[in-house]
C-alpha cells in the first residue's frame, strides 16, 4: 500500500525529495528489468538507492511501496515480492544465517489482459525463449521439483536439443540459455555430494513456484494429461 501524505513528514523530506526518491526507484526498477532480461533486482539495490543520502529508518520501506502503487497505476506492473528460496538439501542451520533483507527480491509483472498483452506488448521475436522457459520449468515440475542435470539434459536432447550445442538458430549457445533460467530464478542449482560424489541437481526457485506461473504450469500438464487420456480412450 502506497503511503500517505501524511506519512511523510515523520522523515524530515519534503515532498520533492519524496518523489525524487520514489522516480529513482521507478526508473531503476524498468531499467534493469529491461537491461537484465527480467532477472529479479534485490531490495538491498534499491534500498541503496534511498540510504545513499537518507538515513532515516523505514524510509525505504515507504519509498519502495509508493513505487509499487505508481509502476501499477500509471505503467501497469505489478512488483512483486520475491523470497529467495534455498535448495532443498540445504539444512536448517544454513537457512537462517541468510539476512532475511538480503533474500528479498523484485521482478516486474504486467497487469494487462493477456490477450492485449500478446496483442500490443509482446515480442515475437522473443517467444522461443518464453516457450523453452516454459517447458524446461514444466519437465522439473513433472520430475517433482527438482532433477539430476543428466536426467534433463536426457529430455532436452528428446526435443532435439543438445546441452552442448553453441549456434541453435532460435536460442544459441543452449548452455547459456539454460543459465538465463537460473539467473532469472526459474531454477536453482544445488550440487549433492553423495556415494558416488557430487551430483547436479536443477531445482524449481522462487520464480517458478510464485503463485501465476505455477498455476499455470499445473494448468498445462493437466491439459496435456487430459489430452492424453482422451486419446486413448478414442483408440
């Protein structure tokens, strides 16, 4: 929730420096969305970007919250709230020595109808990516929520592509693209050391089990399940 006039005045800033500070946050929210191909931007950034010549406690917070109600109103985005999610053979110990702030992170999501979304927003050219997030995100689901890298590098190379192949013509180097999931926190990596030495696992994170996308990810293997059922009762 936005803050209130009446909020701002407990900090000693004037309205000015309160939009100033609020702008700062919007831009640098759109930018590096943009510049880093939707990866999530920490709290700690724009938190930064307050405390750089601000000190007062909780200004952050409220600056942070009146640029969500703005990217929402006047651009249409949702900023949503990431938690860092941990790979699952992470022990208890190891999870809370994580600054609580420092998991916390941003991604921006449009609110627009879908089909005016795809209609005036989206990029063709950029819709292999959304499918190979999709199905790769989809595969991991399916294995439970977490599979060896050998085991989905296996169902990758059934849809022809290779985990070694450096000029695909829609994603290129495929490596790199299935990084790009990690990065934009789709998967995490978790290596497992076991009897027969360090395993690699990819992991469902935070993006993938946010409610939308995992809703629609169970919506789609329960289409393609149905699908599948259908046929067979047709033969």
């Amino acid at each position: 929730m936005a803050s209130t006039v009446e909020d701002w005045p407990q900090y000693g800033i004037s309205m000015e420096e309160k939009d100033k500070l609020v702008g700062e946050v919007i831009r640098y929210m759109l930018f590096k969305t943009h510049q880093n191909s939707g990866c999530p931007i920490k709290r700690t950034e724009l938190t930064q970007l307050v405390t750089k010549n601000y000190h007062q406690r909780n200004l952050p917070t409220s600056v942070i919250n009146e640029a969500k109600e703005k990217l929402s109103s006047i651009f249409g985005y949702e900023m949503r709230e990431l938690q860092r999610s941990q790979p699952s053979s992470k022990n208890q110990a190891q999870l809370s020595q994580q600054n609580v702030a420092d998991s916390k992170s941003y991604v921006l999501i449009s609110q627009l109808p879908s089909n005016v979304y795809k209609k005036y927003v989206d990029d063709e050219n950029s819709a292999h990516l959304s499918g190979f997030t999709f199905v790769i995100v989809s595969i991991v689901h399916l294995a439970g929520g977490k599979i060896t890298a050998e085991s989905l590098f296996s169902h990758m190379r059934r849809m022809g592509l290779s985990e070694n192949e450096e000029s695909h013509p829609l994603l290129g180097n495929v490596k790199h693209a299935l990084e790009l999931l990690v990065q934009q926190r789709y998967l995490q990596k978790d290596n497992v050391n076991g009897p027969d030495g360090n395993t690699l696992f990819y992991e469902l994170a935070e993006r993938a089990l946010d409610g939308p996308i995992s809703d629609k990810i169970k919506e789609y293997v329960s289409q393609i399940v149905k699908n599948d059922n259908n046929s067979v009762d047709d033969e």
